[in-house]
C-alpha cells in the first residue's frame, strides 16, 4: 500500500517522495531514480523496495524551486516514466520524461 501520490513533497521533512507501485516493479531487481536534477545518472538514487516488493521508494533532499524531469530505471535496462504522475512531456526519443514541480 502507497502512502501518497508520486511524486510527494513533504514540507515537513523537507524531501521529496517518489514511488514506483507496477507489475514490472514486483519483478525488479534494482531500479533507480534519474533525471535533470542528477544530470540523468542511472546509479545514484537507488530505490529501495517496500516489505511486498510490489512497491518502490525513495526520498531525496527537497531542490531548489523549478521544473524537473525525471524517469525511473529499471534493472539497467529499462526507463520508465512515472505512470502515477499525469504530468509528462515527451523525452525527445519515443517516450515521456515525467514532471516535478517545487
């Protein structure tokens, strides 16, 4: 069960709160967070899996006020936007890069 929608800003805490809750996610091994705030690195922002597996997550630091794209990377092989996220503009390839705003 998620908590909240993805991408969540806790003001409280001060982080920001992505969750992958999918199919594909209960079958994954490893999958990571990228986007314009890491300049796309695949190995940095390692998800980690909640207790059923069939959901992700992971907090990052709270940025800077702007717009942000991001996508999740699964097993190092597959990018995938964030279904949960309605927000998304096309990734200039054949896919989505989803959004965040601060």
């Amino acid at each position: 069960m998620k908590l909240h929608d993805s991408p969540y800003i806790n003001k409280r805490k001060k982080t920001i709160e992505f969750y992958i809750h999918h199919l594909n996610a209960a079958a994954a091994a490893r999958i990571s967070l990228a986007g314009t705030f890491n300049h796309w690195a695949q190995d940095e922002l390692h998800m980690r899996p909640e207790k059923k597996g069939d959901c992700w997550k992971i907090a990052i630091p709270m940025l800077p006020s702007g717009k942000y794209y991001y996508k999740f990377f699964i097993d190092d092989r597959m990018w995938m936007e964030d279904i949960e996220n309605p927000l998304r503009e096309p990734d200039g390839a054949t896919g989505w890069n989803s959004v965040l705003t601060v």
